[in-house]
C-alpha cells in the first residue's frame, strides 16, 4: 500500500516532493488513472504522521519540519536543523492545501497555513537568502498552495 512508502521517509522535504509526485499523478487526465482512490488517504495519512511527528512549532511564524534526526535520536533537543530550514516548508505547505481543497476539513486548512506562514514570512537575513536553491524550493509548487488554499 502507499502508506508504507511514507513509514521510510525520514526528510520531510522528500515527502513534500513525494505527495507533489502523486497529486499530479491523482489530477493527471493522460494517465488513465486520474482519480486513483489510493491517493487521498495516503496523502492525508502522510500529512498527519508529518504534522505529528516532524512539526516543530515555534513562536510567531518560526515554526519547520525536524531536519536533524540525530539529535533526535540521541534524546537532544530538536532544533530542526536551523532556521535556515524553514523555506523547505514550501515544499511541504501545498499538501496540506490540497487535501484543505479535497476533503474540506479545515484541520489542513489550519496546519497548512501554519507551514505556509513560517516558510514565506522568514527574513533573508536569518538564513533564507535568495539562491537559486532557496528560489527552487520556495517556488516549485507554491502557487499551487495559494489556488488549493483559495478555492
């Protein structure tokens, strides 16, 4: 089942990559498959264990995913792998307003939002900066959360 390829996943920001990967997939009319009933509750299963497992919340708008699995595993503190992280979360935040948008349940609406707001509201100057790296993952599916989280 598509629940057991997340079990593995230990960066969040592949898993983003991963629910891109498969909405595409789900929405895709070419494929002959568009509206595969396996997609959504994997992808909300994927969104749950994500928030509950490797959300860090923060204060304000500094919250992120947990990057830094050895400390985590070694009983530290989670610091999520520095704050410079936090534009990762655009890579994450569409999944959460497409599953807003498929399902209605303003949990994702919330959660989403959430990762939204930490990811674009980051100053350059704390570590987001403006590289092509950082452009390609603030961007690669961002607009998409705005027109899932819209509708």
């Amino acid at each position: 089942p598509l629940q057991r390829v997340f079990a593995t996943q230990a960066i969040p920001f592949m898993d983003g990559l991963l629910a891109q990967a498969l909405i595409e997939y789900y929405m895709d009319p070419n494929t002959g498959n568009q509206g595969d009933p396996r997609i959504p509750p994997a992808l909300q299963a994927l969104a749950d264990h994500l928030w509950s497992v490797d959300w860090i919340a923060r204060a304000g708008n500094d919250g992120m995913f947990l990057y830094n699995l050895i400390e985590q595993n070694n009983g530290m503190p989670p610091d999520g792998g520095g704050s410079d992280l936090r534009n990762l979360n655009l890579l994450i935040a569409p999944l959460y307003a497409w599953l807003y948008n498929q399902t209605g349940n303003t949990q994702y609406q919330q959660e989403g939002d959430a990762i939204w707001d930490s990811g674009v509201n980051a100053l350059p100057a704390n570590g987001v900066g403006w590289s092509g790296k950082n452009f390609s993952q603030q961007y690669r599916w961002s607009f998409d959360y705005v027109l899932w989280r819209s509708k």
